[in-house]
C-alpha cells in the first residue's frame, strides 16, 4: 500500500508518538505537520499564535496540507484542528487513508498536563471544560475517518499492531 497513512484526532490521543513508531515499522516518512509548520515557520506553534494569532497558523497548517498530501509513502500526524478545514480534508482523503484516535477526556486532560505546548489549551483553568467542547465541536469533522481506534487504554505497540492487522499492511 502505497497510500499515506494519516493520523487526525484531538490533542493527546497520540498521533505524533504513534506515527513515529508505524513509520519505523513499516519502513516509511514520517511527517509531523504541526513540525513542519514550526521548521516552515522557524518558530514554535506556541510563539505563531502569540505573534499572528490562530487564522495565520491554519493558513501555515493548509500549506503544509497541500504540500505533504502530494507525498507518498508517508505516515502523517496532522494537529488536532487540521481536519476541521474541508480542502484539508479532501486533500487528505485523496492522498490516503485516514485514521482516527480518540482518547476519554480526562485521559486527554492528564495527557496535556504540561504547558507551553498547546495554545488552544495553556492559560486556561477550565482546561477540562475546555477539552469536552472542543471535543462535542469536532466530533463530526473527526467521523469522516476511514478507521478509529480508541486509544484510552492501549499502548502505542497495541494500537500499531491493531491498524497493521486492520489495513492487513
Ligand atoms: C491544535 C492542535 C495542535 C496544534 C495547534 C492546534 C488544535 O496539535 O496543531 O496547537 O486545534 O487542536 P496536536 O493535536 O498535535 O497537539
């Protein structure tokens, strides 16, 4: 299967350390868009929504779509909000197949514990309030997957070993 493997989901639920380690197993790139927005952009995520606010970075995370989604091979962990753009989405869709990774909110809430990492998140002391109506909001832009796993109480090794046997790769 040449098609790339796309991981969407919210914040926490494990994109970047499971792509990561699909990538190595099935011998293929791995691209982190919210990465390669920060190297495009030679800052952090962080600074981005500091300095030009949330509209510029989505307008960041669409180059970024355009340009990995013309790629083959890949594995691809998209951010949290990725998804809740439609060209993403489409652009997404035609490159590959998608996969979802849900997580409970509390999960999500222990998950994202540190700060300075996501603005959507930080300074924020209804972060858990925060999280199950960003969740309720996405939930249908999150539905469009191909495949979905919970990930609430497996480990990256079990869910790798999940979508290998469920895409049969
Ligand atoms: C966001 C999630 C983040 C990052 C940005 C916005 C979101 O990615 O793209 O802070 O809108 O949910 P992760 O899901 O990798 O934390």
């Amino acid at each position: 299967m040449k098609d790339n493997l796309i991981l969407i989901g919210f914040m926490g639920t494990g994109k970047t350390s499971l792509g990561k380690l699909l990538a190595n197993r099935l011998g293929r790139g791995f691209v982190d868009l919210d990465q390669k927005i920060e190297r495009d952009a030679g800052m952090s995520i962080l600074k981005i929504f500091e300095l030009h606010g949330e509209k510029y970075f989505r307008e960041l995370e669409k180059k970024a779509v355009r340009e990995v989604s013309e790629r083959k091979n890949l594995v691809i962990a998209t951010g949290g909000g990725t998804v809740k753009d439609a060209e993403n989405v489409r652009l997404l869709k035609n490159s590959g197949v998608i996969i979802c990774l849900t997580t409970e909110p509390e999960e999500i809430f222990r998950r994202t514990e540190r700060r300075g990492e996501r603005p959507l998140l930080d300074k924020n002391d209804q972060r858990l309030e925060t999280i199950k109506k960003l969740l309720a909001e996405r939930e249908i832009f999150y539905s469009q997957a191909d495949y979905t796993i919970d990930t609430t109480n497996w480990s990256p090794l079990q869910i790798m070993n999940d979508i290998c046997e469920h895409f049969k790769i």
